[in-house]
C-alpha cells in the first residue's frame, strides 16, 4: 500500500543558475535553516505559485463585477448591505 509521502515522490533534474542566484538560495538556505538549497528554491516556487493563483482569482472577481451593469451592481450591492445588517455589530 502507497504511503502519502510515496505519492508526492520528487523529480531529480538538474538546472544551471547564474552566481548570485545560487548565491542568494546558499543564503537563503542559511538564515531559513533549512535543510537544503532544494527545499528553499521549492518553498520559493510554492510561494510564486501561490501568487499566480491569488492574482487569478482577483482577475476572475474584478472581471465578474465589472461586467455586472448598473442595476446588477446595486442589486448586488442592496444584498450585501442586507446580508451586513444581519450580523450583530462589535464594539
């Protein structure tokens, strides 16, 4: 039976960098304490990921309201206001 950490097996590939970017993952490495240079270029490219897709999803919503017309906007608008009002208020 596969076990969770068989399933997220990683690709061995080799990349060339320039000086200073290896330099700044050595660095980076060091003051993370982490256990490799592997793992912070991962976290780094996690976070990069994480980013793009924040950033969609952001797209997504402002294109969703901008295409609303006006009587939409308010209608939506009226919703929320209502929706708001239903909360008790913290002092």
């Amino acid at each position: 039976m596969p076990t969770a950490k068989r399933s997220q097996r990683k690709a061995k590939k080799s990349y060339t960098l320039s000086s200073q970017s290896v330099a700044f993952l050595e660095i980076t490495r060091k003051k993370r304490r982490a256990a490799s240079v592997s793992s912070v270029l991962e976290d780094i490219l996690q976070s990069v990921r994480r980013c793009q897709a924040q950033a969609h999803v952001e797209q997504s919503v402002a294109s969703y309201y901008s295409s609303l017309s006006g009587r939409e906007a308010t209608e939506l608008a009226d919703w929320a206001e209502f929706a708001l009002g239903e909360f008790p208020r913290e002092p």
